[in-house]
C-alpha cells in the first residue's frame, strides 16, 4: 500500500513504508476500538424498537394487539440480536497489515 507524502518511513520504492499506528492516525480509530459504541448502539436500537411497540400496542390497541405487539418485539430482538453478533464478529476479526 502507497502512503500519501509525508507518511512511512521515507525512501522511495512503494508497498508497506508506515506502521500501523500511521495508518490508524491516517484513516482514524479502528473498529476494533469501537466496541462500546456498537453495545450502545444496540442497546438504542432495542429501547427504540420496544418503546414504537409499547406505542402501537397502547395507543393503538385496536390496530396492534398485546399478542401481536410482544411477537414483533420477539421477531425484531432476534434480527437485531443476529446482527448485533456479525458485527462484534467481523470487529474481532484481524487483518494482515502491520
């Protein structure tokens, strides 16, 4: 990988010139440091997803009843959840560089 000027180690010739600590300076934080922010981000995401099902089945109870209303909230947690688990695996995963 070629290095904008003023990046790496100096000397001509291309391929890897920086370290991985100038490439993270470069491009910004790494995903492997951004754990925290993905819980949050869950859990955001489910008080979000429960609270518009705690609307619909209280404000619209006609339109969404209870049953209807906890099976939404079943469905959607286990999606949420499923994707949950994919991120925090491809932010454990490890590439070459460095």
């Amino acid at each position: 990988m070629t290095l904008p000027k003023g990046w790496g180690s100096g000397g001509g010739g291309g391929g890897r010139t920086g370290g991985s600590d100038e490439i993270e300076h470069m491009i910004g934080r790494r995903v492997e440091n951004m754990r925290g922010i993905f819980i949050i981000g869950f859990i955001l995401c489910w008080v979000g997803t429960a609270g518009g099902v705690y609307v619909g089945v209280t404000v619209y109870p006609w339109a969404y009843p209870l049953p209807s209303g906890l099976y939404a909230l079943s469905v959607l947690t286990v999606i949420e959840a499923l994707g949950f688990f994919w991120i925090m695996k491809i932010s454990r995963e490890r590439l070459g560089y460095a």
